[in-house]
C-alpha cells in the first residue's frame, strides 16, 4: 500500500502536450519525466513516478531534487522558457536562411568569377601573343629605325624596355659620340660613378668625399667628356673644390668653361691639361692649389682672373696665350716658386698685387712695349726684373 494515500492520480505527460518538448530539455540528465509531479501532506511523486515521504528532499528512485521539481516543472516557468528557446530557434533559422542566402549569392558570384577569369584568360592569352610575339617584333624595329635616324636616346630607351641592354649600351655610346665629335669618347653615368654631379646644361662637379671613399686611382684622373648623356661643357663653380687626392688632371676637349673656385685646395694637385676650346677661368680657379707645379693656358683665355693661382707655391711655370690682354689682381700673388713669366704683347694691364709676395722671381719679360703697359699697385718686384720689347 502507498504511503503517499492522498496524492492525486498519476497524470501522465503527453507527448502531444505543448509544454512536452520543454520539459524533455529541462530535464535532460537530470530525471526521465514520465507523469507531472505532485505533492500533498502526506508526500510528493517524483516525475519519475515513484512517491516519496514528505519529509524526503530527494528522490528515492532517481535522485532529483523535491526543489528543482518545484522550480523547473511550474507552468509559467516551462512556458517561458519554451518561449525562449522557440525565439532562439527562429532566430537561428533565421540566421540559416541569411547564411543560406549569403552562401547562394557567394556561389553565384564565384560562378561569375570563374567566367570572368576564363574571359580575362582569352584575353590575357590574346594580349600576351601580342606583347610577346607581335609588339615587340614591332618594337624592336621601331628602336632600330630610331637608332638609324640618330634619335639614340629614344632608341636605347626602347631597346631598354624590350630587355636588350646591349643594343641600348650601343645607343648611349653612339649618342656619346654625337653629341662629343670623338669616335673614343670616355662616357660614363653617376650610376656607376656615384662621385660626379651633373646638370642639364652640363656644369660637371665632383663630390670630394665619394671620391676619396671610392679608392679611385686619382694619380691621374681624367674628367668623362660624358655623364649621363650630357655632355661636359663646363666644370661647375667649386666643382672640384678640396678633391685633395687628385694628383694630375684631364679636363675633356668639350669644356670651355672653369667655374670660379674650381679647383679651389686641390692640395695633391701637381699638373692639369686644359682644352683648347676654354674660353673661360673663373676667378680664384686654382686658388691654394699648394702643389700644383706648371699650368699652361690656352689661346682661348683672352683675360687672367683675380687670384687665378693666388698661393700656388710651387708653381714653377705658367705658360700664357698670344691671346692674353690683361692679368688680374693677384693672379699669381705668393707664388713664391715662380721664377719667370713671358707676358704677350696683346697684353695691357696688370693688376694690384699680381705677382706679390713672388720671392723666386728673377725674369719678367714683356713682348710689347713698356708704355703699352699699364702696371697697378704693388708690383715693385715684378717691375724690378722686368724687361720689354724695344
């Protein structure tokens, strides 16, 4: 007989009830829910559906708690819990149908994508017989005709792009040439002589300390006649300014113009060659060149500069053009190894200073006549020894 006399008739849960699915989650590891639970006085039924004394907290035959029944099996409890989980599910097939929809419209795209490659494949296919086969076919002859018109710079370029380094070496040299009238022109590019600065209208310098980190053999050191395609025209003001390790000097036929200040400090300096197209020294242009021993000028130097060998002291010899009117203030002050200077007749004036502080002078010969020359300030010892055409 039951101790539990009172309760009411076992109620079995449906599985057509509404709440049925709810309860089967509640209870998932905890019971196996067979009848809804009850309690009375006089005891309580399990949803097991073994009855249990009142004063049990947990049930005998399943071991779940009389508290968790009360809790997890109140109507209003299970409903909205069921609520709950049914919202969490629309929401989830909802989000199934957007990742569905997603996955669809991905899907058509990379069906998209897959025809559009094989399109761009043909075309690519098409575009590399033309640029591989056909266009540089094309090219090539239009570098050649380039190079055939003397357009060398334009050619080389072509030829560069088409990857024909050899036939663009051969442009540069044969624009070198041109632009240099010599068949063996020394061309180079800052590329390969970091050291060397040109400009557009080909003002040359150099940048002493890229030389001297160089290890360039500078014994004698030749000056390109072209750089970067430009021709040397001239040596830029201060443009070998302290290149303290050149020893001899080559300036190119190209060049008619030394900036002031050239060779300003060239200390290593004993001899320079100079074109016969210079038309120009700048003043200064061989100032404090301390070793610097013979300098000869050519015919194109109408005019000596101020302080053109000012503190050269061992210049021994400067060879002066037919060409030369005038010798500028200071112009070979303190050169104190000078020990004669042949001044032509075309000359008409010395300047302030321009043979003071000479102490190795013993010959001044001029090849004009003493009153066609006009001698400035302090110039007693050059006056001293000269002597003049009669």
């Amino acid at each position: 007989m039951p101790l539990q006399s009172h309760l009411p008739e076992k109620r079995t849960i449906s599985p057509d009830h509404f709440l049925y699915p709810q309860v089967l989650r509640e209870c998932e590891g905890v019971t196996t829910p067979v009848v809804w639970p009850e309690e009375a006085g006089d005891g309580w039924r399990c949803a097991c559906g073994c009855e249990n004394a009142p004063d049990q907290t947990v049930c005998a035959a399943c071991g779940t708690p009389l508290d968790w029944l009360r809790e997890h099996f109140d109507r209003s409890y299970l409903a909205e819990k069921q609520s709950a989980h049914e919202g969490a599910r629309a929401a989830e097939r909802s989000e199934l149908r957007k990742t569905e929809k997603r996955r669809r419209k991905r899907s058509r795209a990379a069906r998209a994508a897959v025809l559009l490659t094989a399109a761009a494949a043909v075309i690519v296919g098409i575009v590399l017989l033309v640029s591989l086969v056909i266009s540089p076919a094309a090219a090539y002859r239009s570098a050649e005709s380039l190079r055939d018109k003397g357009a060398y710079l334009e050619a080389a370029a072509k030829f560069e792009s088409l990857g024909k380094p050899e036939e663009a070496a051969e442009c540069h040299l044969l624009h070198a040439r041109a632009i240099s009238g010599k068949e063996d022109v020394y061309a180079v590019t800052s590329t390969d002589c970091p050291w060397l600065r040109i400009t557009e209208d080909g003002a040359l310098s150099i940048n002493d300390t890229e030389l001297e980190a160089s290890e360039l053999d500078t014994d004698l050191f030749v000056i390109p006649d072209v750089v970067d395609d430009i021709l040397v025209s001239s040596l830029a003001e201060r443009g070998l300014m302290n290149c303290d390790t050149v020893v001899s000097v080559v300036v190119p036929d190209s060049v008619t113009a030394i900036g002031e200040r050239c060779f300003f400090k060239c200390s290593a300096m004993t001899s320079v060659s100079l074109p016969d197209g210079l038309t120009r020294l700048g003043e200064r242009a061989f100032i404090n060149c301390t070793s610097l021993e013979t300098l000869t000028l050519p015919a194109g130097i109408t005019e000596i500069p101020v302080r053109l060998c000012n503190n050269c002291i061992a210049l021994r010899k400067i060879n002066l053009p037919d060409t030369v009117t005038a010798v500028g203030a200071y112009a070979f002050s303190s050169c104190q190894a000078l020990e004669a200077i042949d001044l032509p007749a075309a000359c008409r004036e010395i300047g302030d200073y321009a043979f003071s502080d000479c102490g190795s002078l013993v010959s001044a010969y001029y090849r004009g006549k003493r009153a066609d020359l006009a001698v400035g300030a302090y110039c007693d010892d050059f006056l001293a020894v000269l002597t003049c055409e009669e």
